[in-house]
C-alpha cells in the first residue's frame, strides 16, 4: 500500500452527502512524520444541528423497517469495508500511527465481525415479554430504539469505537451521528461515506470539529436521544453538565489503569509476551484504554520475569515507518499526548522510580538513519521499576508506552495493590492454580478480568468499566428502552 503525497480533504457525511463546512478545516497531522498530511472539516454548531434534523428524520423510515431488513443492510457493510479494508486500514495508520500490519490484519476483519454480529441480533433487540395477568388482561414489554444517538469517540482507535457504537444503535433501529476526535477524524470521514453507499441517507452521519463546538451542540440538543462517550473522564464531566438541563442516557467508556498480576505458578514465558507485547507495547504504543500500565510481579520471580520482559522487547519491538511491515510499534498519536508521555517519564524520575528499560524519545534520537521521521513523536517501550503504587505514575493514566513495574509478596498485597486505583477497566491474571484465579475474579474491581490472557474483545461479550472507567457497554440492548404495556380485554 502507497501513501499519497498531496495533501488530502475530507469532508462531512450528512444526509448521505459530503459537505464542506463554513468553520473551515482543522490540519490532520502523520504522528509519524510530524507533517501535515490531510484537512478535515472544522464543524460549526449549524453544521452539527443539520444533522440532528437529518437523523431525526431518517428515524422515522429506519426505525420501522423490519429487523431482517434491517440486518440485509448491515451485512452488506460489513462486506464492503472489507472490500475498502486495505484503504481504512492506511487512513487509521495515518491518523493515529498505529502500525499498518496490526491495522490491516488485526483491526479490519475484527470491524467486519461486529457490522455482522449487529447484524444477528437486530430481531433481540426488538423482542420484549409477555405475562398473563389473570384472565382478562395480559401484560407485555416492548423494546425501541431511542431516536437520534451521538457517538463521540477518541483518538486511538477511531474506527473500532466508531464501529461498536454505529453497528448496534443502527441494528436497533436508532439513526447515528458520530463525532470523530479534531485529532484524528480521517479515518472516520471516509468510512461514513464508504457506510453511506450502502445504507439510506441520514441514518449515519459523520460530523468532525472541535468537542466543545460540535460534541457539544450534538450532546446538548433535546432531539438527540442518547449519548455513547469513549474519551476521557474530564470530556465525560464537561457532557453531564452540558446536558443537565436535559438529561439523556448515557454509555461511558472512559480510561484506565489496568493491572496485570504474575504469581509465580504462572507459565513465566507465556506471562511475558502478555503483561509486554500484548499487554501494552503493540502497534499503538500502548495507546489503548486497557493498556496493562501496572504490571504487578510476585517477588521470588521478579528477576526472572524481568529479563523475560526485556528480551522479548530487545527481540521483538522495531520503530519504524508505520506502512512498513517490519514495524511493530508505532508513535504517539498526536503531539500533545506526546508531551504528556514524555512528562511522565520525567515525573516517575522525580518521583524515584528507576527506569529499567528504555525512557529515551524523540524521532532524532531514536530514528536517526530515518530523516522522514525525525519529527515523528517517537518514544522508546518503557519500563519503570517502583515500590509505590500511590506515585502519580502508578495511578494517573499515562496512555502511552510507558508501564510501572512492581513487586508484591502475597496475594492480599497483589489485590490490594490492583484496586488501589480510581479506575476499574481490565485486569490480567496470570497464575496456574484455579482456586486462586476464582477468588480474584470476585475480589477484583474491574469490568474486564483476563486469566492467562490479555485483552481479548470481541462482538460474543459486552466491554465495560466500573468505578471512573465509567458504565454501560455498546452492545444491542443498551440501544434500545422497554415500553410496558397492559391490555384489558373485558
Ligand atoms: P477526549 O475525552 O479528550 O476526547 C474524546 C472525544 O470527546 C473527542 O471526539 C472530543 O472532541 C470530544 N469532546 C471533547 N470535549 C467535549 C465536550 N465538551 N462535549 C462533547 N464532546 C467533547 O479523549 P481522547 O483524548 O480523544 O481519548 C483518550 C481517552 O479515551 C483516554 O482516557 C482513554 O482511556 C479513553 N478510551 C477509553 C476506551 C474505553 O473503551 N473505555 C477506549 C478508548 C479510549
């Protein structure tokens, strides 16, 4: 796959048609050269309030299609970004500098299995119960959808959040505007337009701009029915004010400080590739919201563990251009985040912890023989060693690659060291003794709890968070509402 040198536009997708916006454009910057590379819409509030109406009025015909109908139309997206996927997989690559073999053979089919799951469970998402309550009257529920729901979604992983909340709010027969990051809205622009060759216009739209103009408008607005956030917990206060005039329901997927526990009856080397490689330093530089960043180590395996760590990152983490099959880890996202990565490590400095692996960042540094990327916001895997896990490294997310290791001694001290966070996204257990595994998997407060695994999602299980991760989950039935009904027929 080639890049396109010429700088490219993107437009918003409203009604089915791509508009330009009267704010202007927002530059979208490659995080792996540091260089302009595309335009997106700078969105206005008139632009976000067209469409609501646009939305609004598409309810009414999507809505009442029949399920079936409705799901011949999600699998045919499915099939057809499939078809675009090498092209979606670059834009992403592009937008965020997760690398493009991730993004390509990892991200796409897994997009696919979600527009096909929704598609499967559009008739659940209409079925309600029935109870007879004595001889003349029978009561029932019946499930529909909302109305006009936004989804706002974050940088990192644009598409999947994209995905996750389109593919189930429009499999229960709500329209969708989605409103991308100003940070990384690409991606997203273009897959709305491929979704809107295929489905009826205004059912999706796509509206980028700044939070506090279009993600508010679009939040605040009484037409708009129900509000799916993946963001940060501050973005999910700003929302709650904004509509506390007019409250709506809400899904929040916010961030989090995940820990990975080894116990010293764990399979050590397969513990390693999944507290370090899978756990936090893939593609996207650790840039996920169930990053394992507290990687937790029983003592009298602590070395061990360690020199595993560092082999495999040694062996198997290559920087490097981003399309490059080679490359397994890509740049921090945006340069802001990059600025906050790299405070990070300085803070944990201050605050004594001891770098163990890496810490060094910046394209001249660390890709020198590459001129290309020398302005890229690279930064090296990093490990840093504490004892402490009330230092701001150990309970403020970093979002990054960068992951505090820490020694414990007993199971009690391993638990109370996880839950010793504000946060309850993901949690990896590594141990070889099952007792133990089901005593921690009630102990643990976590939406997500991994044993001898790590951070595997699919459409088969809901993905939530308890505690400031947030609440709710996309998935089917949280995109529709119960209605009661009672019949009296004498
Ligand atoms: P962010 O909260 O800064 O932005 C998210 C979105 O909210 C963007 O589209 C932004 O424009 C919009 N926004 C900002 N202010 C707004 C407002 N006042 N009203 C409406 N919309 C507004 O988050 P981010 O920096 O883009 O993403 C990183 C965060 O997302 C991290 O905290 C990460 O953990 C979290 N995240 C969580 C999950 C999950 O599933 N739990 C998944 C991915 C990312």
């Amino acid at each position: 796959m080639k890049i396109a040198n010429e700088i490219r536009e993107y437009q918003n997708i409203i009604n089915g048609n791509l508009l330009s916006s009267s704010g202007g454009h927002l530059d979208s910057i490659d995080p792996s050269t540091g260089k302009v590379w595309a335009t997106i819409p700078c969105g206005t509030k008139e632009d976000a309030e067209l469409a609501v109406e646009t939305a609004n009025e598409a309810f009414v015909d999507w809505s009442t299609l029949v399920p079936t109908d409705r799901a011949t139309y999600l699998r045919k997206v499915g099939d057809y970004i499939v078809q675009h996927g090498e092209e979606l997989a670059a834009l992403e690559t592009q937008d965020n500098g997760w690398v493009f073999r991730e993004t390509q053979y990892g991200l796409i089919p897994s997009l696919a299995s979600f527009w096909y799951d929704a598609a499967g469970a559009t008739a659940i998402a209409s079925k309600g119960e029935t109870v007879q309550l004595g001889p003349t009257c029978t009561g029932y529920t019946l499930r529909e959808p909302f109305g006009v729901v936004v989804g706002i979604i974050p940088w990192n992983a644009p598409l999947f959040t994209f995905t996750v909340k389109a593919a189930y709010a429009l499999a229960a027969g709500n329209t969708v505007i989605i409103k991308p990051s100003e940070l990384a809205s690409v991606a997203s622009l273009r897959y709305g337009e491929l979704i809107n060759e295929i489905l009826p216009p205004g059912v999706l739209n796509v509206v980028s701009g700044l939070g506090n103009e279009v993600g508010e408008t679009l939040v605040r607005h009484p037409k708009v029915k129900k509000v799916s956030l993946t963001g940060s917990g501050g973005t999910a206060k700003a929302i709650a004010n904004s509509t506390a005039e007019n409250p709506k329901p809400m899904i929040l997927e916010l961030g989090g400080k995940s820990p990975n526990i080894v116990f010293e009856d764990a399979d050590l080397d397969k513990a390693a590739y999944g507290v370090s490689l899978n756990g936090i330093f893939s593609g996207n530089a650790g840039q996920f919201c169930v990053g394992g960043s507290r990687i937790l180590i029983q003592r009298s395996i602590f070395d061990k563990m360690i020199t595993k760590m560092k082999n495999l990152l040694n062996e198997q983490i290559q920087l490097g251009h981003t399309m490059n099959p080679t490359s397994t880890m890509g740049p921090i996202a945006n340069a802001a985040q990059y600025e906050k990565v790299c405070a990070y490590i300085a803070i944990g400095k201050e605050e004594g912890g001891e770098i163990i692996f890496g810490g060094r960042h910046g394209g001249g540094t660390l890709l020198p023989e590459h001129p290309e990327l020398v302005d890229g916001y690279w930064v090296e895997p990093t490990l840093i060693q504490v004892d402490n896990n009330s230092l701001r490294i150990c309970q403020e997310e970093i979002f990054g690659p960068v992951a505090t290791v820490i020694p414990f001694d007993t199971e009690e001290e391993a638990i109370a060291i996880a839950n010793d966070t504000t946060y309850g996204l993901g949690a990896g257990i590594w141990t070889s003794n099952l007792n133990r595994t089901q005593r921690l998997i009630r102990q643990i407060e976590s939406g997500n709890v991994w044993i001898n695994t790590y951070r595997r999602v699919g459409p088969e299980l809901p993905f939530g968070g308890v505690k400031e991760s947030g609440f709710g989950t996309d998935s089917i039935l949280e995109y529709t509402r119960e209605k009661t009904c009672y019949i009296e027929s004498e």
